[in-house]
C-alpha cells in the first residue's frame, strides 16, 4: 500500500524518516537519532501516532533515541540483535524476515558491513529501501566491524534492485564523497552528478533520496571492479583529506 515519507534533518548530518501507511494510518520511525527532534516532526505531521521504531544497526546516532520515544509514545521497537548493545528490543529481526507497517511490506535485508548486524528496510511495493548507513549517495559506509569483502556482498545485494528504488540513506555526506568521487573515476555522469550535489547543497537543498540507478551510474564503490578493488577505494576514502 502507500507509503508517506517525511524525511527531516537531525543532529550534525544526519536524516530522521517518519513513514506512514496511507491504508490503516500507522507510522513508523526509522532510526531514532534524535528522539526529540522525532516528536517534533511527529506532532508537525498530525499524524498523531508512533507505532514502531525500525532500528539498522546499533549506532547511538541511529538507536540513542529508542528509550525515549518508547517511554512517549509506547511504541514497538524492532531491529537486529545487536541494538541491544545499547537499547532494548521487543521484536528482533534479520535476513529474510518481513515486518508490517499496517498494510506496508518492508523486507529485512542484511548488509553487514558497517557494522556486522546492519539491515536494510525494503518496501517492493512503494520502490523505497531505508538503508541506514550501508550506502550513501555517492558513497558508502565505513567499515567499522566487517570486511570489505561482506561490504561488497550488501552493496550489490543493494545494486540488484530495481534501477527506480528510492535509497533513503541516513546521512548528508553527499557533497564530500562527491569529492572523493572525483578524485578517483573522472566519468562524465560522475563530473556532471558531483556538480549538481555541489549546486544544490549551495541551495541549501538534500541530496537524499537517491536511486539504484543513480548510485550504479556515479558511486566510486559501486563501481569498484571487484572486492580488491573496492576494498582499497574505501581505504583511500578513509584517508581522503579533499
């Protein structure tokens, strides 16, 4: 069924989603970066309601507000075994699962990488996959916990969807991985992207959502040639000072 996305900025750069099921009025909470900034945006959406929280992985910056909002809205608190480490959970998740925003699919998809439990939430139907801090527009995550071999694995689980999937990536990084980009793959679609990210973040604009298609045709990883190849690409990005 529908889906309605309120995407808005919270802390240093990071993104919050408040998504909605048109059908049965349920909404759900992406990550929890910053709780109060959520309720903010929740009680601007008159949606009137907290459902769910849809944890990635475990960084404070994407479950530190778990605690809060279940404590104010009383919400169901869902995501992969390792937010643990830090939050409760009332329902864990991994590969394969589904969970149900009222009549919304969403698809659990591991991409271990930037951390080794990292998901992705993936909606077939609505064409929209949230996918934390795996893939970045023009970009990808670091690899904090695995190897660029299983970080390559997810990138391309990501690169097999549909060329139209909407990519709501967690963070605004855009315009300096589009440096980096530059640095390293001097194609025309790459010079011409990195422009228009540079423009728009000029305006004061958010680069995010991307798509499936856009990150295949400009991201320097996932145009790597193979895991060597990206593995070292994401050590340059690690050390890029540009």
């Amino acid at each position: 069924m529908a889906l309605e996305i309120r995407q808005f900025p919270c802390l240093q750069d990071n993104y919050g989603f408040l998504i909605r099921d048109a059908a049965s009025g349920k909404v759900a909470c992406v990550d929890t970066p910053d709780a109060e900034a959520i309720l903010r945006e929740l009680e601007a959406s008159g949606w009137g309601r907290l459902d769910l929280i849809l944890n990635t992985h475990w960084h404070p910056d994407h479950a530190g507000g778990n605690a809060r909002l279940k404590e104010a809205t009383g919400c169901e608190i869902v995501g992969p075994e390792e937010v643990t480490r830090i939050a409760p959970l009332d329902r864990k998740v991994g590969d394969g699962d589904t969970v149900w925003l009222g009549e919304t699919r969403l698809e659990v998809v591991a991409t271990p990488g930037h951390t080794l439990g990292h998901i992705v939430y993936f909606s077939p139907e609505n064409s929209v996959a949230f996918v934390g801090d795996t893939v970045f527009a023009m970009g990808c995550g670091r690899l904090f916990e695995g190897t660029a071999e299983q970080m390559w694995e997810s990138l391309n689980r990501l690169a097999g969807l549909a060329d139209d999937v909407r990519l709501y990536c967690a963070h605004e990084y855009t315009a300096a991985n589009a440096r980096f980009a530059l640095a390293v793959d001097d194609a025309p679609a790459v010079r011409a992207r990195a422009e228009a990210v540079f423009a728009a973040r000029e305006r004061g604009e958010p680069t995010v959502p991307t798509t499936v298609g856009q990150e295949k045709a400009t991201n320097p990883f996932l145009r790597a040639r193979d895991a060597h190849d990206f593995a070292e690409r994401r050590a340059a990005k690690d050390a890029f000072k540009g």
